[in-house]
C-alpha cells in the first residue's frame, strides 16, 4: 500500500481592525467585540504520515525560528491531536511542518493560524471528512482566534472573540505591519488591560460606522474608525511602541494601532504604493526590527 501524498494547507495572518473588551469573566476570559481581518501573509502547513507525531518550523528562506515550540503543546500538534481524538484514530501518526512567514509572537494570530492549517490539513490527509462545524468546534476549543483563520475574509467575533459573524468588504485594504524586537504575553496585556480599567467597562459592541467602512471599501473611513482597546495595556507593558506608532504616522499612514495584543504594530495606507513608503520609512526610523506590506481581505485556511 503506498501513503497518501502530503498535504499543505496555506492560512493568514490577521489584524483586528476593532478591538473591543469588555469586563474579565469568571472563566478568565473578556468578552469581546473582535472584527479580524484576515491579511496576506501567509504560514503553509504540510502534513505527511509518519510513525509518530513530529514538528518542524522554518522562517524565510529556511532559516530556524526559534521562538516557536516543537512539542505537544503547540498549537499545530494540538489540532492534531484533537482531530485523532475525535474520530478515533488514537494517537495522530503524522509530520507537520510549518513553513513560517507570519511574524512570531505578535499579535497577528501566527500561531492560531498553524492550527486552523494543521486541522484542514490533517482532515484531509486522513479523510476524516469533518463537517465544518465540526473543524469550527474544535477551532474554538484550541483557541478563541483559531475559527477565524479557518475562515479568513472579515468577521465579528464575539464571546471570547470565537462566535463568528462573517462580514462583507467592498475592497482591497493596504497595510504596513512593524514587527518589534521582543514579545508580549497575551494574558499579561489582557491582565495590564484590567489594572487600567477603573470599573466594570461596558459591553463591547461592534462600530456601525466600522462594519460600513468594511462594507463601502472605504479606506479613510476605515482609518477614522478603527479601534484597539488593549493599545494601552500594550503600551503601557512595550512603552517603546509609540515611537513605532508616531513613526509610521509621521510617514503619512491613515491610522496606526496595536495588532491584537501586540507588540506588532498595524498601519492603514491608502494604496499599496503608500503602504511601501510607509513601510520603508518605518525600517529606516529604526523603531522596529523589520516591516511588512500585506493587503485584505485574503482566504482562509485553503487546501494547495
Ligand atoms: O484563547 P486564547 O488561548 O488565545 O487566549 C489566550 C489568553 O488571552 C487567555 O488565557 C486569556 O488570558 C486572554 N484572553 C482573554 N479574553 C479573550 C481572549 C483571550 O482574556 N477573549
């Protein structure tokens, strides 16, 4: 009998383009009102059988990435392992590996998103045949950013950001994305975000005029809308992301903001031409150690 073929499955980067948090729960969590929009850079994640269940990662031009655990607990082999699980296969006998381009550790849901890869990818490998409500229920489980990298395009999440609402966008969106030196510990930002917040905050709900920007296409009104309640705990833990923040303005981005609980930073550009300078900009401010151009929307988690 030969093996099935390996698989690879591309999937996105995200960045929140509203960020609304409400009051810590009793399960820890914060409810939000999260619009993602999924963002092209891209992880690829292949899967072929093997006698055990093994990780590899490589960044850009093979090159080793360090910050990137190669055990049971990342989130890749977790998908795995969940998807075994559920039908029966016991313990997953596959190799993942992750070719690595989303920037690591920053906000831009690499790691969510090498597990969304990792369960199309090993559904398909072994035809699982899972429903997509079924991958969506394991998603939510693996973490609250998991189901929208399967999906991709735009969508609200509320809950702890994993009930998803897809959203329509009426155009193609350019950004620039400064990746920091160093990283920020999601718990630590949402547990700076509740020492900043005097009282209960109120219920986070969804910008009308935002979900319109997305609808219209409309970049400037996009750039006037776009919000990010966990800047300031993100700032106040990463104090010198301001001057990344201030430089990518001063280089004439329409809006600049925390990419989820950071420490990468986000720029809206009116077109991709802007986006370059911006980008470049930014690199020779020396306030980040590289910047990104990437547009949106893009597909999810998609079989190649
Ligand atoms: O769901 P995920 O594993 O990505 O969450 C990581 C951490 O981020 C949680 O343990 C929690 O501290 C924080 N978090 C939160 N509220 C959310 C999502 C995440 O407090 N809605």
């Amino acid at each position: 009998m030969t093996s099935p073929a390996p698989v690879t499955v591309r999937v996105p980067a995200k960045v929140n383009v509203q960020l609304a948090v409400g009051g810590a729960r009793p399960d820890g969590f914060h409810d939000l009102a999260n619009v993602f929009l999924a963002v092209g850079l891209y992880d690829e994640v292949t899967v072929s059988p093997a006698d055990s269940l093994s990780l590899t990662c490589t960044g850009p031009g093979g090159a080793l990435v360090p910050e990137v655990p190669l055990d049971r607990t990342n989130l890749a082999a977790r998908a795995a392992i969940a998807l075994a699980e559920r039908h029966g296969l016991g313990e997953p006998k596959v190799r993942i590996h992750i070719a690595k381009d989303i920037p690591v550790a920053g906000g831009m849901a690499g790691g969510s998103a090498d597990a969304a890869g990792a369960l199309v990818a090993c559904d398909a490998l072994w035809g699982t045949g899972a429903s997509r409500a079924e991958l969506l229920d394991i998603c939510a489980e693996l973490g609250s950013d998991v189901p929208f990298s399967l999906v991709g395009g735009a969508a609200l999440g509320t809950g702890r950001g994993e009930k998803l609402q897809l959203l329509d966008v009426g155009g193609e969106f350019w950004w620039v994305f400064a990746v920091a030196d160093g990283g920020l510990s999601t718990p630590a930002v949402y547990g700076e975000f509740d020492r900043l917040s005097p009282d209960a905050p109120p219920e986070p709900v969804a910008s009308p005029a935002l979900l319109d920007a997305l609808r219209t296409g409309d970049v400037h009104a996009l750039a006037a809308t776009v919000t990010n309640d966990l800047q300031p705990a993100a700032l106040s833990l990463f104090p010198s992301l301001k001057s990344t923040l201030d430089a990518g303005t001063s280089a004439g981005a329409l809006a600049a903001l925390v990419s989820g609980s950071g420490p990468t930073t986000a720029f809206l550009a009116a077109d991709e031409a802007g986006a370059r300078r911006v980008a470049q900009a930014l690199i020779a401010s020396g306030t980040c150690r590289t910047a990104r151009v990437a547009s949106s929307p893009a597909p999810g988690a998609t079989l190649i």
